[in-house]
C-alpha cells in the first residue's frame, strides 16, 4: 500500500500525562501546559548565557515513495515560532516545500511529517529537511535536520541534526553525479617475468589519470570512466568501472574495483581500493569542493607488452576539477 500525508497530516505528537495527542504545526497552543494565556506581564531575569541548538534525528520506517516522516528531538535557547518542511529528489525534483508559525516552545520530541506533491518511482533518491526556531533562521536560535534515503527500500543514506547550517537540504545527492577528479596514483610492488617463471623486482611509479562519476538512477549506482595518458599530451577513456553507493554516508566506497593505466596504452595495474570523499558545501547544500584519498591492493597487472606482470599496493590521492579543467573533452 502507497503511503501518503496530506497537509494535515504533517503533525506533531505531544505526550500529556499518559495519552499522546496530535497537534498540526500549524496550530498556536493557547500557553504553557494547555493554559489560556493571559494578558499580565512579569519581569524575567537578565540571561547572561545561552546554549546552542541541538537537535536529533531518526528515520521513520512508515517513510516510502509517497510520503516522509521523522522523529526529531529538538532544544533552542527562545521559543520556537517557526517551522519549514523541505522534500527533493536527488534530480532536484521538489515534493515538499511548507513551512508555518506557531509556538512550541524551548523543546519539542515527536513527529515531523513531509507530505509529497505526488508519488515518485521506486528506486528514488529522497533528502527530507527541516527546521524549528525563528526566522530568519540561524545557528543561534534555529536546529535543523535531514535524512537522505532510497524511497521502495527505505535505506538510509545520509543523515544530519544540529545547529542551522551544515545540513544538506537537496538536491545533492548524489554529490559524485557529473563531478570530475584529478588524481594520482603512488604504487609501490614488484613485477614478475613471466618467461623466467616468478623472478621478482622492485618497482614502484607514479600514474596520474582523471575519473568521472554519474549517476544511474534505474540501477542507484555511479558509472565511472577512467581517463589516462595513452601518449604525450593524449588523454583516453581506457576504463570503465561501476559502483553502488554507499550505505549509510557519501564518503566511502567500499572496495572500489579500477584499472588504471600507465602512460601509454598497454601497460595498467587493477587495484581494489576504499577511498574516502571529503565534501565541503555550502549552506544550502550545493558541492562546492571534495578530495579524494584511499588506499588498497595491486592484485593485477601487466607491463612491457604483457611479459611482465605486477603486485603491490596502492594510494589514490587528489581534488574535484571542473569540466573546464580536464585537459580533453568527456
């Protein structure tokens, strides 16, 4: 069964005793602990200190492709007055985008609804952000929130609570998709002569290439195309390689399998390696730069017109390059 919200159902729920009522956010409590609120006003004592926002967030499993839902923990320094709801696809496709006053409060725990325009196919990507304080909104008195999650399995995919800012609010992910790397290969090992049967000799290189990510959305994985110098000033797509994205971050890819060749075009080494992406975005979301770092085996090679094979182990290492910078044309 599609699970889906409508705008009245994106609510809060507000334990009271022993029973767990719904309140919509866009209802105004009448004041602290249902009493009427009243017109008398009374000194309050001079805050010399404040902490900053904190904020926890969980996926809901009742989440699907019609429909997102949270449980949030958030405290604030003031009374929260305000909330925004915000649902993309990683396509940048908006489902969700509300937001309301009210007063809820230094803190509230429950609920956190994100009702879609309309259903999205299986398979899709889908950031679900919000936040509760004020508005304008910023570090000082607002906590934001946001899960990234494939919308037919519900697999969390990325996730984010705190202070307002750093949140990624969509559309990127995923954050490879069209994004290119300069890089450098450090290989250290040996090869073997074939012909004089396992006689064994030190040999280390460098080996730069570029790699270029996009993403398959039918399958949710990247296609990756590896770029290397087949000849002086000759750039050539020498390999191809496939990867599903990572679980539970975008940081990591797992046992990454590529080929990498060596300045011309017979002799490559095949590594399976683990690199670690370190992003750097701005504040509503958007990749502004990432480096690439990871280490792993040399099981596989060939050198000098197939006599020679090679073993060893591998460090990749390098930056994220516009299009505009790749010394060929993609």
């Amino acid at each position: 069964m599609m699970k889906r919200f409508s705008l009245l159902t994106v609510v809060f729920s507000i334990a009271v005793g022993n029973a767990l009522f719904a309140m919509s956010v866009l209802a105004q409590p009448t004041g602290p602990q249902g009493q009427p609120t009243t017109t008398a006003t009374l000194a309050q004592p001079t805050v010399t200190a404040t902490l900053p926002p904190t904020a926890t967030v969980a996926f809901d499993p009742s989440s699907g492709c019609g429909s997102g839902l949270l449980q949030i923990a958030l405290t604030t320094p003031i009374d929260m007055t305000y909330y925004y709801v915000l649902a993309t696809t990683s396509t940048g496709t908006v489902l969700s985008d509300l937001s309301g006053v009210g007063n809820w409060g230094t803190s509230y725990t429950g609920t956190y609804g994100f009702p879609f325009n309309s259903t999205v196919p299986d398979g899709t990507i889908v950031t679900l952000y919000g936040y509760m304080g004020q508005t304008p909104p910023s570090a000082a008195n607002t906590a934001e929130f946001s899960i990234t999650y494939r919308c037919d399995t519900d697999q969390v995919l990325a996730s984010c609570a705190g202070p307002y800012g750093p949140c990624i609010k969509g559309p990127d992910f995923p954050a490879l998709d069209g994004r290119w790397f300069k890089l450098n290969a450090a290989v250290k090992g040996y090869t073997v002569d074939i012909a004089k049967n396992n006689a064994i000799d030190p040999h280390n290189f460098t080996a730069p290439f570029y790699m270029g990510f996009a993403w398959d959305t039918a399958n949710t994985f990247y296609d990756v195309r590896v770029f290397t110098e087949t000849a002086p000033g000759v750039w050539t797509n020498t390999s191809n390689a496939t990867k599903i994205t990572p679980i539970h971050s975008q940081n990591f890819l797992s046992d990454f399998g590529l080929a990498v060749h060596v300045n011309n075009a017979t002799d490559y080494f095949v590594t399976f390696h683990t690199p670690y992406i370190k992003y750097v975005m701005d504040k509503t979301g958007v990749l502004k730069s990432a480096k690439y770092s990871g280490s792993g085996e040399v099981f596989l090679g060939s050198f000098n017109g197939g006599t020679l094979e090679y073993y060893g182990s591998v460090k990749i290492s390098g930056s994220m390059v516009s299009v505009s910078q790749l010394p060929f044309t993609p």
